[in-house]
C-alpha cells in the first residue's frame, strides 16, 4: 500500500471536495522562450475583443456612480474603431463557480441602478457573482441610454455580451438602438471559450485582422488549437503593467 486511500484521485480534486488547478501559464513560458519578443502594432480596423471582468479588475480612478463607471468603460472602448465587450456568465453549482467560493466569496451588494454610489473596495465587490451578474446587467442598461450615444457616434460596431447574449449599439439621432445578434449567443460560461465563436464572426462580417485582449493564457492555447480553421490574423495582446 504505497498510496493512501481517499476519495478522489490527487489529479482530479482535494479529499475536502475542491477540483486540482493545473498552472497553465508555465505552458506559455516554455512555447516563448526562444522567441525574440517584438512590439508590433495592430491594423487600426481590427476587431477588439475585450474579456470584460478583466477590464474592470484593473480599472483606476472610478467614477463616483456605478453608472459613471459604465461610461468610463465605454470611454476606453470607443477608442476602438470596431470593438466587442464580452463579459463573463456566472452559473450557480459550476466548476468555475467553485473556484471562485476557493478563492473567497464578498457579501452581495444591490446595484439600485446607475446612481448607486462605487464600491468602497473594488476587488472586494467583483469577489460576489451575484454582484457581478447586476453590474453586468447595468452596462447593458447604461450603454442603451442617451449618454452613451454621443460617445458610441465615435466607432462603427459596438458590440456588448451579457450573459451569453450579444447586443449591437448603433447611435442615431442622440438615440441608442439596440439589437441582438442571434448567430454569437452561447451558453459557455467563461469568455475565454467564446472567443473561437467571435472570431469566426468577424471572418465573416469581412475582418482581416482581430485583436484579443486577455491578460492570462488560457485563450492564447485555445486560440492554438483553432489557428488553422480561422480565417483571418489574429494578434493577442497579454499581460499587464511592465509584462504586457
């Protein structure tokens, strides 16, 4: 008896009932280290994917309001020419789910609506799915107001995911027109693995290039999988502060 008995494998889970992580990011140091790093900038008209949360985990200086802080977002969005903003679905029991309650887990917050003031602690208030759900739903409601419109007059496709749904903002008139886009819709939970179904989408609207912002590895080895089956250049922009 070599091993000692417990209830799962040591590859699958802890005897407490938590799922094994394996540390991905060692993978993208071994495909990059005999790569000369070079700093190339993108075509101007590429599609901008933007994994949403994210964005918000590195957001400084917030707004006042929860709405304000919708705007900020959309501040940094618009400077794209085409750009898509995917957040994150959050399904209760997931195996993601439970990743999250390992890390810890804040009290619920009510977001009333956008004059709800911003949290005290920004990483304490992501640290909540059901928070997350409602600012999430928020951005949704803010980015289809009247004071997003003169900012969406700045880009020609604005394209915001919640939970799974796409909806394209098209400002005319100091109005916002909001309307689904059925053919990305997905059920996947994380953004990391919707990111293949967008970019198939762009090839198709007749994009040449696509930018994917994300600062961790898990889509850069999704993305190596699928490589050959998409149908147009991909440039992934990763990392954060001075390994960006």
């Amino acid at each position: 008896m070599k091993y000692c008995l417990i209830p799962v494998p040591p590859s699958l889970g802890t005897p407490d009932g938590f799922f094994s992580k394996t540390n991905k990011a060692n993978i993208l140091h071994y495909l990059m280290e005999d790569v000369a790093p070079e700093e190339l900038p993108y075509p101007k008209d590429a599609l901008f994917i933007q994994g949403g949360m994210a964005l918000l985990h590195v957001l400084t200086s917030l707004s006042p309001t929860c709405g304000e802080i919708c705007l900020q977002i959309l501040d940094q969005m618009v400077a794209k020419k085409h750009f898509l903003f995917s957040t994150d679905s959050y399904h209760l029991g997931s195996i993601k789910a439970q990743e999250r309650l390992r890390c810890g887990s804040s009290e619920k917050i009510i977001l009333a609506g956008p004059a709800t003031r911003k949290p005290y602690d920004l990483k304490m208030f992501l640290a909540n799915d059901d928070t997350k759900k409602q600012l999430c739903q928020l951005l949704l409601r803010v980015w289809s107001g009247q004071q997003a419109a003169s900012r969406l007059e700045r880009t020609e496709m604005a394209v915001l995911i919640v939970e799974g749904r796409a909806h394209q903002f098209v400002s005319m008139n100091g109005e916002v027109e909001v309307r689904e886009l059925p053919t990305i819709y997905s059920n996947q939970e994380e953004t990391d693995t919707r990111v293949v179904l967008y970019l198939h989408h762009a090839a198709a609207l007749g994009c040449k290039n696509a930018v994917v912002r994300t600062p961790d590895t898990d889509i850069f080895e999704i993305l190596l999988h699928h490589t050959y089956a998409i149908k147009l250049t991909v440039y992934l922009d990763m990392g954060s502060g001075k390994h960006r």
